[in-house]
C-alpha cells in the first residue's frame, strides 16, 4: 500500500520525482516541472521503495523507475482523487498539483541540497540541458584528440621510410625499432590504467593532470625521434630509446584521454555524440599528420633523387632530408602543446559518478580479471585486434609499396591526401549509420577494403591506385568508429552485472589499447622482418624482385585475411546495444 504522506500526490509528480534522481524529465507528458515534494512525503518515498523490496525487484538505488505494483496501488489512490472531477474543475487540478503548502520544507529529488518555501521549482531550461553536452565541450574534446593521431599519422606512413632510407639502417634493425616501440606502447596501457585507477581527484579532475603532464615529454621524444645523429654505430639505439619513450608517453596521454569519455556525461547518446566528434577531429588530425609532414618532406623521396635507379647501391643521405624532417618534427611538437591547452580550457571533467556511491575502487588486477572474463569485451577486443592490426600494416607499407613495388613514387602524397579525406568525409556518414541502423551494419563497411586491396597488389596501376585508396579510406573511418562507440556500451553492460566503485572504464579502454597495441607490434616487427629475409637494401634505389613479391604480399594479401577473421569473430552473437532510457537511468541511479 502507498503509505499516508504520498496519498495526495499526483502520479505524474510521483514518477518525475524518481526520474528527476538522473535529472531528467520523464516522459509523462508533462515536461518543463520538476519535481517538488513535501519533507515529509520525499521521506516516505524513499522510505517506501527502500525498505522490504519484492522478490525479484531491484533496489532503490538500482531502480529504473518504481515498481509496478507500487504505480498500480498509488493510481488506484490518486484515481480516486480525480476520477470523479471533470477535466479543468478545481478539484482535478488541485489533485495534478503538487502538495506544498506555503512555508513547509520542500526537497528536489535529486538535487544536492534541500529548499525552503512554497513551489520552488528548477527552470524549464536548466532541465531541458540536463546530460547534454556544448558543441563547445564536444569541439574542445575532439582538438584533444588530434595531436596524438598527427604524431601517429606520420610515423605510421613514413617512420619505416626514414629510418629505411634517411637514416640508412638495415631492415632487422628497423624492425626491432618498431617492434620495441610498439611493445613500449602496449605494456605502458596496463601501467597507465593502473596508476590511473589508483590516482586521486584533483582540483583538475582525475584524468586531465595525467594527459597535460605528459605533453613536455611527448614532444621531446617525438622531435628526436626525427632527428639524425651525427654517429652511425648506435642510430638504432637512438631511435629505438624515442621511439619507445614516444610511445609510452603518448600512451600516457591517450588511456586517460579515451576514458574521459565515460565521465563526460551520463547519457549515451551524448556519449556517442562526443565519441563521434573525437573521431571526426582525430580523423582530421591523421589528415594533418600524413598532409603537412607528406608535403615537408616530399622533396627528399622524389624520384630523381638517384642519379640511376638501375643501380641497386645505397643513395647517400641528403641534407636537405634531415632538415625537412626535423622541420615536420617542430610542427607536430607545436600542435601537441595548443590542442592540449583547448583540451584544458574547454573540457571540464565531471566527477566519477561511482566514487560517492561505491567508496574506493575496484583494485587494477581484480578489475582486469573481471573485465577479461566479460564476453562482449573479449569479442570486441578480438575481433578489433585483427581489424586494427590489418588497418596499420596497410598504412605501414602502403609509401613502400608505392615507392618500390610498382611506379607510384610520384603519387604517394595524393594517394595519402585521398585516404585521409575520405575518411574524413565519412565519418558522419558511419556515425549516422551507427544511429539509424545500428553497430552491426557499419561493419559491412570495413569489408569493402578487402577486394580493393587485393586489386591494388594485382593491378598497381595508377586509376587503380586511386579508387583503391577512396575505398580504403571509407573503410578506415568505419573501422576506427565502431569499437569506440561499442567500448562504451560494454562497459555500461558490464556494470550493469556487477557492482563496483570507480576506475572500471579506465581498465577497460587501457586493456582494449594494449592488446591492439601489441598485436600491431608483432605484425609489424614480423613483416618488416620478412623484408630483411626477402633481401631488402637501405637506401637502395632499386630493389630485388623478392622484395617486390614481399611487399605486394603485405599489401593484399595479408589485410585481407585479417580483416576476414576479425569480422568473422565480430559478427558471432550479440552486439551490446545501445542502453535504452530506463537502463540508463538505472546505470545513474546505482553509480
């Protein structure tokens, strides 16, 4: 039964009052009010959904919205109120009002502190904004995204180049460079997430201290990763030392980064909204990287810098090569330090909604045992770990391939221009797909990259090259939207099965990096090896026809049986969906 003080109340308030717990207005028709109730009865309601729960229902805290049998009992309460009166009497609309008789106590569900005085209400507007985020906040989030993805787009385009034939350093020496740098990368995931679960709030936040820490770092490995030594013995030590430094820092940087999306706002189509933005921004940012570096260093990878390109004998190292490269270094070094400071500026970090509600966090090693057993993320994570993996040795290999597979030197900086753009272009594409149709269908797109891939190693012709890298492009924005806007919902499903304090989304976004990570550091380090094995030369203007057959083999075929088994993987069983309104309400109402 509905106890004493609730009985005057309209079923409309009543409802409001417990949705307004996440504040949000319900959709009971009546929008614009929030809700106001007596001392006395705000008590009594939660008294009475506290206190002896049904079997089988769930706790207050974990409520979506009353029980069924509580509505039912306090409609027939509130009917007999109302029933008799004809719409518009005084008697109906003193029933729909809410009882607050001037000078008694009244509370706000859900507000943080209590009010005083006759129908004191929250402004239709307030409630309105209410989980939503600026087109401000989304913007400056997205700019903190995009230096990272600048500082990646190069190296993963012309890193291998440099250090191939700039640099002039054998084949299985670059291929420990990058192999340990991306080993660097993956291991520093689990120790960021780690620190980061244990870090406290500061007056900044809990993530933001650790991403504007790590910029001065960042930019001084990421400028002498660039830099030519004037020795030769020990070139592969220097570049392995800032190439794993790098990526640790960046690492660092980019784990807090991505788990700030979870406490940006609690509503997840603001969530996928600010995931889009982000991807469109760091999709313009991979633009800027592989387009600004692409046209500094474009005149020392002309094809007439070999007087005879019969001759398979080293070239030797241009000047003008290592200033332009450490000119495009100082440019990404500068973007590091301005985006950051929009990131600060514009972005407030909002307080771990778990913190208050769970007291102190899930230990790192337990959390990681949790998250590891939980089969949507084990899914996402295998099936993106092939996905991902075929994604960056495309990239990786696509200037050599064009450079010494076939007569492509000339188009290498419009065939990256056209990949960038059009992934660019299509990222509102994919994300209005992931709305309208779901996060099933978007993989489709990813498989577009699979015939055109193959026609490429066949066929390297330069019309063919073109339409090849539209489609790849198309593709690449698609395959790095979907498992950012899937994360979130796993760990939304994932807290929905368990209960634990904060710090969960910061283990699950640094383990899904590391095991990307280090997929892409074994592949890498394998086929760059393989390149070492096939005969490849340092700065040769002409290599061996092995090595032609090895990087046409780089280039098709292996993309293409990666991406077939990550979507096979992907598209067995269920897709997390996207948490309906009551299961989101729940979700706020239990952190």
């Amino acid at each position: 039964m509905v106890p004493k003080d609730l009985r005057g109340l309209s079923l409309v308030n009543l409802v409001r009052c417990v949705s307004s717990e996440r504040n949000e207005t319900t959709n009971s028709g009546v929008s614009g009010f929030p809700c106001v109730l007596p001392l006395g009865a705000a008590a009594s309601l939660r008294a009475h959904t506290t206190s002896s729960p049904r079997p089988g229902r769930t706790h207050w805290a974990e409520a979506t919205t009353p029980a069924d049998d509580d509505i039912q009992d306090y409609h027939r309460s509130w009917s007999c109120c109302t029933m008799a009166a004809p719409p518009g009497s005084p008697s109906a609309q003193a029933a729909e009002a809410p009882l607050s008789q001037p000078g008694e106590q009244t509370v706000e569900m859900g507000s943080v502190s209590a009010k005083q005085g006759p129908g004191i209400m929250a402004s239709n507007k307030e409630v309105s904004r209410t989980g939503r985020l600026s087109f401000c906040t989304k913007v400056c989030y997205g700019f903190g995204g995009i230096p990272n993805q600048v500082a990646s787009s190069a190296i993963a385009f012309y890193l291998q180049l440099f250090l191939l034939d700039v640099a002039q350093i054998p084949a299985a020496y670059v291929s420990l460079v990058l192999f340990g740098g991306k080993v660097s990368g993956a291991a520093a995931d689990p120790v960021a997430g780690f620190f980061i679960n244990r870090s406290r709030r500061r007056g900044s936040g809990r993530l933001m201290p650790w991403m504007l820490g790590c910029i001065p770092f960042i930019a001084l490995a990421y400028f002498f990763l660039w830099f030519l030594p004037p020795f030769t013995s020990l070139r592969g030590l220097w570049y392995t030392t800032f190439y794993c430094l790098f990526q640790a820092m960046a690492t660092f940087f980019q784990v807090p980064y991505t788990a700030l999306t979870m406490l940006l706002t609690p509503s997840p189509t603001e969530r996928d909204s600010a995931t889009a933005y982000r991807m469109t921004m760091e999709m313009v940012g991979t633009l800027m990287g592989a387009t600004v570096h692409g046209f500094i260093v474009s005149g020392a990878h002309r094809s007439n810098h070999c007087v005879d390109t019969e001759l398979p004998v080293p070239a030797a190292i241009s000047p003008d090569a290592t200033r332009l490269y450490s000119i495009a270094a100082a440019v990404v070094v500068v973007t590091y330090h301005v985006c950051s400071g929009l990131l600060c500026l514009g972005v407030k970090e909002q307080p771990d909604p778990s913190a208050s509600a769970s007291g102190q966090g899930l230990g790192f090693l337990a959390g990681l045992g949790l998250t590891a057993r939980h089969p949507p993320y084990l899914k996402l994570v295998v099936s993106f770990l092939f996905i991902s993996t075929a994604v960056q040795v495309e990239q990786s290999y696509l200037v050599l391939f064009c450079t010494h597979a076939s007569r492509l030197q000339d188009h290498v900086q419009n065939l990256v221009l056209i990949i960038l753009v059009s992934a660019v272009l299509s990222t509102p594409l994919w994300e209005w797909v992931l709305q309208r149709f779901g996060k099933r269908t978007p993989a489709f797109g990813i498989f577009m990259m699979v015939p055109f891939a193959i026609l490429l190693a066949a066929v390297p012709t330069a019309p063919v090259a073109y339409v090849v890298a539209f489609v790849s492009g198309v593709s690449t924005a698609v395959s790095l939207l979907l498992p950012w806007s899937i994360l979130p919902d796993v760990v939304d499903d994932f807290q929905l099965q368990h209960r634990h304090g904060p710090g969960l989304e910061t283990i699950f976004y640094a383990s899904y990096v590391f095991f990307t990570k280090l997929s892409g550091a074994g592949a890498l380090g394998i086929s760059t090896l393989s390149l070492q094995f096939a005969g490849y030369k340092a700065g040769a203007c002409k290599q061996a026809e092995e090595v032609v057959v090895t990087l046409k083999v780089l280039i098709g075929a292996v993309p293409t049986c990666m991406i077939l088994a990550g979507l096979c993987i992907l598209m067995v069983g269920p897709t997390p969906k996207v948490p309906s309104q009551d299961t989101s309400l729940q979700l706020s109402l239990r952190r």
